[in-house]
C-alpha cells in the first residue's frame, strides 16, 4: 500500500491513505516468553473457572505470584479469544401491555407431584451467538418435564414445551413462572387458562421464587456446557438432552433425600393417586 519508491513522500502518501505514519514504521515484537508462560496460565484457568472474568483472573494470578493487571489480562484474553461465561442477554424483560398474574406460592407447601409446576428460560453460548433453553419442572419432585431450544426469543417454543409436558403428564394446579413477556402474553396464559390452571408469577427481582428451575440451570451450565463447545444447534440440542436424561434419572439430588428426580416423581404420584 505504501510505495517507498515513489514520489511522494511516506508522508504524504499515509495522509492521503489516511494512516497514521507509526503504521509504517512499525516492526512487530515477538511475543516474550514471560507473556507466553501467563497466556498458558490463563487458558488453563479458563478451562477450570469459566465463569471468571479479567478481574477474578487478575486476582487468582497475583495470589500465585504474577504482577499483572486486569487491563493486560483482558488484553491477553482478547487476543487468545476467550471470554467469560455469563448472563449476558436478558430473558425475563417484561412487556407493559401484559396482564401480571399475583404470586401464589408465598406460604405454600408444595407436596406432590403435579401441584405446582414452574418453567423458565436461559440462553446456551455458541461460537456464533446463542440459543434460548426453556424448561418445564415439577416442584416437588424437580423432574424437568419437557424443555425446547429455540434461537429466538419468541413464546412459540415455550408453549410447545407446555403442551408437551401436559400431553404427557396432566395439567398441575398451579403453574408458576417469572414476568418475561414470553410468559404474560396472552398466547401463552390463554394456553394455562384454557386448561383450568391457577397461574403464578414471580415478584419483581424475587429470583428464590422460582429457585428450583435457577438450580437447574447452574448445574446444567457447570456440569455439561461450560464442558462441551456445541459448534452447531444440533450439538446443543443433543448436548441438554442427554445431560437432562442424566439429571431426571440418574443424579442424585441431597433436597430429595439421595433420590433421583425420577424416582420421587413417579413415586409420590403413584401414592397420591391411590390416596386420591
């Protein structure tokens, strides 16, 4: 792009390009062997604590000895392509036009399968952007009782995780969930009203009403996705449906006892129905 031989001037051919002239000066350094071996370190604790950022991976490096400071730890991570995994879209924006339904579980107990149900929606990383998870659960029992992805944000895949759940399950009595807009239009509570269940929405910033289905989403992230790099939809999708599989009838829970989710859903549901 620049001609040394020409007759202009270096300068005047960086003004007419629009560069700056350190540009062509410029001869690249090698990187050192010091910022090699804290590159290395830093991958290495990526892959342990994916969760840390340049801050938290500022502080870990200090304590084993680094001098480093969190912009250059930034700037290495840059430069390496990696970032921290963490909440950065938001699913539960709520809409002004829609209806919010009161909080029903204050003072409940919930204590059988089918009482109340609870579902919510977190987002899958991909190389390229990501993909929205919405899961129905049981409350008593913590079984995920259907689930979708989707790439986008619309209330069409949580229905359908609904509809799958109550085709396969019955309706429960109370269905609860947070204040996104997915779930206070009226597609979606026409769909709960239709079916004669008693819906339940979340206060505002009150995250332990729904607690159970948070849980759900740290383990999935900490045990199965911070673990595999799904490079395609259909990795992911068959990523959350074996680590599902897993957690539904293999992972024992210390809430329920030792018990798997499976084993106190189908258990307790065979006992009331016989009571009933």
């Amino acid at each position: 792009m620049i001609d040394r031989t020409h007759p202009l001037s270096v300068g005047r051919q960086c003004q007419l390009l629009k560069l700056a002239r350190s540009t062509v000066y410029y001869q690249a350094v090698p990187v050192s062997s010091e910022t090699l071996a804290l590159m290395r370190r830093i991958d290495e604790l990526h892959l342990q604590y994916p969760f840390a950022g340049a801050r938290m991976l500022r502080d870990v490096l200090r304590g084993e000895g680094h001098g480093v400071g969190r912009r250059h730890v930034a700037t290495l991570m840059r430069r390496m392509g990696i970032t921290a995994v963490y909440h950065t879209p938001r699913t539960s924006q709520r809409h002004p036009a829609h209806r919010i339904y009161p909080h029903l579980l204050r003072q409940l107990t919930i204590t059988r399968p089918n009482h109340v149900w609870a579902a919510d929606i977190t987002y899958i990383p991909m190389p390229r952007g990501f993909v929205h998870l919405c899961a129905i659960m049981d409350g008593a029992s913590r079984r995920v009782l259907a689930w979708r992805l989707s790439n986008t944000l619309t209330t069409d895949f949580c229905m359908e995780a609904v509809r799958e759940a109550v085709t396969r399950y019955g309706c429960p009595e109370i269905f609860n969930t947070e204040q996104g807009c997915q779930f206070t239009s009226q597609e979606f509570t026409g769909l709960l009203t239709a079916h004669g269940i008693q819906i339940s929405m979340d206060g505002t910033g009150r995250w332990r009403d729904n607690v159970f289905v948070e849980r759900l989403w740290r383990s999935l992230k900490y045990e199965e996705v911070s673990l595999h790099a799904y490079e395609t939809v259909g990795a992911a999708r068959e990523g959350v449906a074996r680590y599902l599989t897993f957690y539904n009838q293999q992972r024992p829970h210390r809430a329920l006892g030792g018990q798997t989710p499976d084993q106190v859903y189908c258990t307790n549901l065979t006992i009331w129905l016989t009571a009933a």
